[in-house]
C-alpha cells in the first residue's frame, strides 16, 4: 500500500532505572538522540535502530556515547557485509 514504506531508518531507545534518576536519563536520552542523528545516513533506509544505554551511559560525556555508537554500528555494518 502507499505510504507503507518508512521516510528512512529509526531508531529508539532504551534508557532504565540503572542508568541514573530521571534527569540522568533524559540527558543520556537527548545525547544518544544526536548522536544517532549523525549516523542514521550509514544504515539501511528500512533499518530499525534499538539503542539500550548501560548504566556506564549516565557519567559518559558525549563524546564518549558517540565514539561507542560508532563502534557499536561498524561491528554490526561490517557483520551484516559479510553474511550477504
């Protein structure tokens, strides 16, 4: 049907309790966001991105979220080459 087919790759996230008070949470969540928007050009237009933060996430800076983001989608881009 039109209008089935997603504008491109999404993402979501999950950020519990472990990871800090509700203020902790919602920075790490607002982080992740923009770090993930820089990214979202190397994933497939029909990839849907889980992101679960650790409990580490809620004293990394934002630097450091992004460099393990990074990380995070080279090792599951280069598996996903490989297999195809």
């Amino acid at each position: 049907m039109p209008g089935d087919d997603p504008a491109g790759p999404r993402a979501g996230f999950v950020v519990g309790r472990t990871v800090g008070n509700s203020v902790v949470r919602h920075r790490v969540t607002r982080r992740l966001r923009a770090a993930v928007r820089e990214e979202l050009r190397r994933l497939p237009a029909t990839a849907d991105l889980v992101v679960r933060a650790r409990p580490e996430a809620g004293t990394a800076t934002s630097a450091e979220l992004r460099r393990d983001l990074a990380a995070g989608l080279d090792r599951v881009l280069t598996e996903r080459t490989r297999s195809s």
